[in-house]
C-alpha cells in the first residue's frame, strides 16, 4: 500500500502556493517514522544517518525523542553539538576522515568511530585514543535500488585482522558495521550479512577480543513508484536472523536509518515549465521542470530513484487521459534528464504553469542541490 | 602540448596553501582565452556561457573586453546586469524558460531569445514581443566527451516551419542555432551543421524569411587529459565551412565558448584524505580525496571528462614511482567515485596529507557543487 501524500502537506502546497521548486516535509511523518522503526525494533539503537535530511527541524524532532546521530562529517556533528544534542548519542560513521577532524570529533566527545582500512585505523588511534570503533565489511548490495560499488567496507579476513590491530593500537574494538545498500527491498540481505558478522565474531573471539556491537547500517526504504515491505517485515527478518545466529547473546544492535525516516516525510513541488516534441517524424513528448538532477534530484542519476509523480492544476489532481513522456530538467546540460528510459504517464494535456508532486522526496534532496548551476537557486525549503 | 599550470596558480597555492578543497583561476588566463578566440574569429560575436563559471572576477574580465554574454537563467541576466552589462549584450540562450522569466528579460531589455519548439515560440511571443528569435536544431554531438541526448533542438523540417511560426507570431526570426557538444575534439562537426544550415537559410528563404544569424555555438575544448586541436584549427574548420557552405554572403555569426574560455584558466586543489585496500585478495589502491562528485567535479560522471592530475606533496611536484589507483570522494555515497575504469597512476608512496591538483577545471565546477551533502561545503573560490 503506497500511503497518499500526507493531508498536512497537501493543505499548505494548495494554501500557500509557495514558489517552485520547493521541498516540502511533515515533520509529524519524521516523527512518525522514527516511532514505528523503534517500535518495530526495540532492541537496537536508532543512530539516524544525518546526511539524509540535516535540516535542524528534522534534527530537533529525532533530539526530542531520544534518537542518536550518524554524521559522516565534522561539519554535522558540529550542527548536532549547535542544536543541543549530547555528544555522547553521535558517532562519526564515515569511514573516510581526516585526522583533524576526528581529533575535533574527540575532543567534542564523540565516542564511536568507524573505519574499513589500516589507515583509517591508525589516524583514529592517533587523534581519537582509547574510543570505540566498529569495522565495516563489504556486502555486494544485491536488491538495492542505488547500487553498492567497493568503495566501502573491507573483506571478512582483513576486517579481522583490523579489529585486532585496533586493540594493538589502544583503541576499543566495540563491533562491526555493513550495509545492504540503500533503498534495499530484499530483507534477506539481512541474513546474509548477520551470517557473516557472527563468523566475524566467533574468529575474533578467538583471539581474545570480545565484540559487543553490530552496525546494521540503513537500507530501510522509502516508499517511491515499486511497492515495498513494511518496516514490521524488516524489523522481523532481521530478528530472525539475529537470533538464529547470535541466539540468546545478541550484541548491542545500531540502525543508521536515514531514507527510512525522512524520505516518506518530503514531497518536492516543481512547475512545468515546457512541454515539446523534438520532430514530426519523433512523436516523444517531453515534458520540462523546474527541478532536475543538479536541482535537488541527483538520485535520478541512472534513473535509480523512481519517485511517484503527481499532476496538479491550481492545487488540485490533474485528472484525464495519459500518455508517456520523457521528463528533464530546467538547466542547458544534456545530462539533466530525469527519466527517459523509464517513461512517466503524465496528463495528455499537461500545460507549461501545471505542477508536478514528487512524493517520498525528504531524503538525499535539499542539501544535494547545487549552489547555483546555471544560476538556478536550491530548493526552498519548508517544514511544517 | 598540454599547457603546464600557469606560474601565477602555483604561486598562490604554494604561498597561501589555501584549505582545501579549493578552486583557483588565474583571470589572465581567461583573459588570453577570449583574446585569442576573438582573435581567431574576428567575424563572429562571442556571447560567454556565463553557466561556465559565473563568478563576478570572470564576467568582469569578460564585460571589459567587450564581450557579450549567453545566459542559461534569468538569474544570469540579473547577475550581468548588477555588473553593468549592457542589456544589449545579453542573450536568453536556455530553450526552456518560464513564461515570466522571459517578460522580466524583455523588461530588463534583453534583445535576443532561443526556442526550439513551439510551445517556448509562443510563450516568447506573448512575454517578448517583436524580439529577435534563433532556432536551434539537433545535432548528434559526435565526437564530443559530454555527449548529447535529444533535450536539446529540434528537427530541420520542424525548425523552418517554427521560424515561420515566429515571424506569424510577431517575432524576428533572426537565425539558427546548434550546438556540436561540449568538449567537440572534431572539427568536422561544424561543417555537418553549417551544411544543414544553409538547408534551412535556402528553405527560409522560400518562404520569405531572410535569416542574418548563425549561432555556433560552444564545444571549444578545454585541456583535460587528452590533446587536442588548437583554436585555430578549430576557426579554420569553421571559416573554411562557412565559407563553403555560403560564399561571399556569410551571416553574423555568434559563438558560446564557456569551457573554452574558463576551462584551462582554473585549478581545484584537493587533499588525500585515506588510502587504502579492500582486501588480502584486491590489490586495487583506493584514493580518498576531499573533493567528488558532490563537491565540484560532477562532470567526472560516467568519467566523462578526465581531468589531468598532479600530485604535491609540501607544495612541491610528487615525484617516483607510480601505480594505477581508483580515485574517489569524501562523501558516504557510492557513486561518489571519480575515476574507476580509467585509473590514474599516481605515485606508490602517496598518503593522507598530500595534495592533488585537477588541471583545467575552471568550468562547470563551482556552482555545481552541492550546497552541503553529507556536510562538506562547497569549493572555496580564489580568483587571482
């Protein structure tokens, strides 16, 4: 069941007109989101992956209600620190920092660190001595819509031998991290990678460390055009595994959800600004917006993200006959292409000043924005 | 020859050892770049694609020279204006405007608009009335790095009933326009396109119309990784097919060099964050830069554009031997990767500290950057 766009939001796109391209996110559904996943998992650690939406109303809501915070720079720890937020319930999760920062990190008091390389390691235990850090291993991201490439995480055997070097190097090695891919509609990847994290945990054991944490990561999914699995169905997929593998003695649990929670909460409104035909002989239609890849809608690249897309005329539903379209961009670069081999059926008679909804567009949107390509501002940004 | 980095740069990056990552542009440069693209092309008017590097230190060079300027936005145009750019020198190149964005260009009184179809003709009849108007047709952008979808131009046959269409609606039907792809490393290409251009200056002809213009333009190369054609032999291919194609009686012609004039005259500098392995069995080097994808080098997607790179160390060349690496950014995101099926050599002994410069890299860089995914904030910009 893909769940309608949220009244709330509804009413103050059709109230307020406000000027397009504009992000729009109801922070009742932040909230909501982030009870229901720790309702559905109660045992783990809800560390939300701040590069998803960091705007500081969605921070406050997660503060409130006792969430902790994955930054993957200095710069969002620093904008945790300004809102408030202990530095106790933040981890500095990327795996790719620089020594200055992870020094600033400490200094701030940021406990938990992650890294997948012997170099990572050692800039750790130089700048950030004696603070817990977990290992990521690599997982191939099967069923994830935005693909895995090896940029992160390390093999099984050299995760090891880095864990036990983190003990050699004065620093607590408290567990172990993987991600199945963002946007991951197979909860069965879940298992896959608690198989390996246990076979991690009886090889460390051996040799005299005592892992105590698994890392999850995110993949909790947004809900976009394709039908996806409830978080109940997650949460129970992932139980299962857990404790076929670790059986009674589960590790401390930590979740880095970040589309889970803000993506469902965030519509982007965008204005038609063209619609065309490039030749008599070339029936296409292509329709052109506001926004585009370089406007808040990289996730587009490759066409990965297919969001649910919704007509309206003067604040309501653009009812009538369908028919497909190619559908771009506003800026003069080729590449800004939203989908051209995935073609959207939009109204025959969609107009240049008609609108178009994107649902489920409250993660990894406004800060991806560009400055000001081809002079186009960011996003605007609302929070209701 | 590939043009070394010019002293002026080198200077300033060893002197200040500005943070990082930043992007620096030696305004002489861009100085030199116009001068000897107008000098190669003394018929032709050279409208800069501001969307190239927009910065004020640029246009200003630009707006001194006498330059005229190729706006991508109304944004643009505004920007022009606040530097005193006359509105005469100014054209609306983008084929997707809002209808409003056009009545505040013609408002401001800029003279010259592009279309290729009839839905942008009308809204420029009904917001810009009596203006001058170029059609610009499709092209295949052989031969170009960045290539070209169908976004852009329309079919002959469409385009000479559209110029009709113009002058019906009340507008100037001024000329034609195409664009052989950013990046062109052929000649050739413009040949192709000034013999179709004639068809549709002949075909116009009979029907009444008497086209002045031909717009170029840009797809004057920058110097990446691979050489390429001088800018004369670029205006002899030119001048040659102009010549061929229409003889005595040749039209005003118009070029919109941006990465052509902003490209060579920028360097970004980056520091090596982490260096690392996957695994015992994957002898494949990862290089961690601070700058990516997001970070100003969007361009490196699909590895379009290959930037040549030198490595620094304490600001000096870093010499010795060397070994193929995957080059990638800062952020948690996956595809932020630059360069993985071209890898670069770069040196053996290269570590987290060192520095990396990206050569040419003056055009479609900072305002591309994101405004702060994951955090990082955008190129810091040194005009010297």
């Amino acid at each position: 069941m893909l769940p309608p766009m949220t009244p709330k939001i509804s009413r103050f796109l059709t109230e307020s007109a406000p000027d397009t391209p504009c992000l729009v996110v109801d922070c009742d559904v932040v909230a909501a989101n982030y009870d229901r996943l720790a309702a559905a998992l109660p045992l783990t650690r809800i560390y939300y992956a701040v590069k998803a939406n960091p705007a500081a109303p969605v921070l406050k809501i997660l503060r409130d209600r006792g969430a902790r915070f994955d930054s993957a720079s200095i710069h969002e720890i620093k904008q945790c620190q300004a809102l408030g937020i202990e530095s106790d319930r933040l981890s500095f999760g990327s795996t790719i920092k620089k020594e200055r920062d992870i020094a600033a990190a400490h200094q701030i008091g940021v406990p938990l660190y992650a890294f997948d390389s012997r170099g990572e390691l050692e800039k750790i235990a130089r700048a950030a001595p004696g603070r817990q850090v977990f290992c990521r291993f690599f997982m191939e991201g099967a069923g994830a819509d935005w693909p895995l490439s090896r940029k992160f995480g390390c093999d099984l055997d050299m995760a090891a031998d880095l864990l036990v070097q983190a003990r050699d190097l004065g620093l607590d090695p408290y567990g172990v991290s993987f991600h199945v891919g963002s946007q991951q509609t197979d909860p069965g990847q879940w298992d896959l990678a608690l198989g390996r994290t246990k076979m991690l945990f009886t090889a460390l054991a051996g040799r005299g460390i005592d892992l105590r944490m698994i890392n999850l990561g995110g993949g909790f999914p947004a809900r976009y055009r394709a039908d996806v699995p409830d978080v109940d169905d997650y949460a129970q997929s992932i139980m299962t595994a857990v404790t076929r593998h670790f059986g009674n003695r589960i590790p401390q649990m930590i979740i880095e959800p970040g589309r889970g929670i803000a993506g469902d909460a965030g519509v982007i409104e965008a204005e038609v600004v063209l619609v065309s035909q490039k030749g008599y002989d070339d029936p296409i239609r292509w329709v052109f917006l506001d926004v585009g890849k370089f406007g808040g809608l990289p996730e587009t690249m490759d066409e990965a993200i297919k969001y649910r897309i919704e007509p309206i005329r003067a604040g309501a539903a653009l009812e009538g006959d369908t028919g497909p379209c190619i559908l771009a961009g506003p800026t003069c670069d080729e590449v800004d292409v939203l989908y051209e081999h995935h073609p959207y059926d939009l109204p025959l008679d969609l107009q240049p000043g008609d609108r178009v909804r994107f649902l489920a567009a409250g993660a990894y949107t406004s800060t991806y924005a560009s400055i000001g390509f081809n002079g186009f501002p960011p996003l605007t940004e609302h929070y209701i």
